[in-house]
C-alpha cells in the first residue's frame, strides 16, 4: 500500500511537472502517435549524433499516465546509445506484459517502475506505452534516413 502511494506521487509528479516537454530543434525525425481508446496523442522528435540519443522532444495531451509516461521515457532515454536505450524500453515493455507480478529493476527503469500497478490494467498498458511506441519508431525512421543517405 505504501509503495503504491509513492508510485502515485512519481507518476503525478511527472504529469504536473513533464520534463523535456515541448517541441525542439534540430531533429532527425517526427512522429505522431495516438492511443484512440483513451484519446491520448503525442507528437515527437528524436534527435541523434551516431548512436547517441542527443535529444528528445514531445508535445501531448492525454490522461496523467500517457503524459507521466513520456515524461519519464524522455529522462531514460536522453544520453544513452539507442543500444542502451532499447534495453531500458524492452525492460519497460516486460514490466507492462508482467500482469502486476513484474519485479521491476530500479537500476534500469528508474522512475518507470512507478508504472508496475498499471500492468494490471489492460486498457492503461497502452496509455502507459505511447510514449515509448512514439520513441521506437522515430528513432527507426531516423536510422532509415541515415541509411538512404549514404547509400
Ligand atoms: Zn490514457
């Protein structure tokens, strides 16, 4: 109960105060994603310099646990190599597909283990996950580019 209440605080606490949010330049590539049973949408920008995320930027709109979400996939993933980066959101996603018995490692997920409780709700899991959704094929769309242009 009481680790509940703390998850509660990490996943408001994120939604009042999103960190990385807003729309920045440069980028490498945009995409809009939406999560039509909740109306959640999140449009978002990646930026990379080889295999380092530089930067991720986002605007949204949605329930507190799509924007907390994204907010806190925003501070995992900024700075690390997209290797990295994919290990955290796979992580992620196990935890989300764990039916509320995950044992989430907090040295990977960080604050993201305040989404646990959420894995017990279907209908959430993709609130939860668009954020995520949204980073994973921006950044295949921007190594699709870097592809093409030097092929
Ligand atoms: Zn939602």
């Amino acid at each position: 109960m009481h680790l509940d209440s703390l998850y509660q605080e990490i996943i408001l606490d994120h939604y009042r105060h999103p960190h990385n949010k807003g729309l920045r330049e440069p980028y490498d590539a945009e995409v809009h994603h939406v999560n039509p049973t909740c109306g959640d949408e999140v449009t978002l920008r990646v930026r990379l310099d080889g295999d380092k995320v530089v930067d991720v930027s986002y605007d949204s709109l949605g329930c507190s646990i799509s924007q907390a979400s994204a907010s806190v996939m925003t501070d995992l993933v900024v700075g690390k190599d997209v290797e990295e980066a994919n290990e955290v959101h796979q992580a992620f996603l196990e935890l989300m597909q764990s039916r509320g018995a995950g044992e989430p490692d907090e040295e990977v997920l960080e604050d993201a283990v305040a989404f646990a409780g959420v894995s017990r709700y279907p209908a959430r899991i993709k609130c939860a996950l668009l954020g995520w959704m949204a980073w994973k094929d921006a950044v295949a769309r921007t190594m699709d580019n870097v592809s093409e242009a030097t092929s």
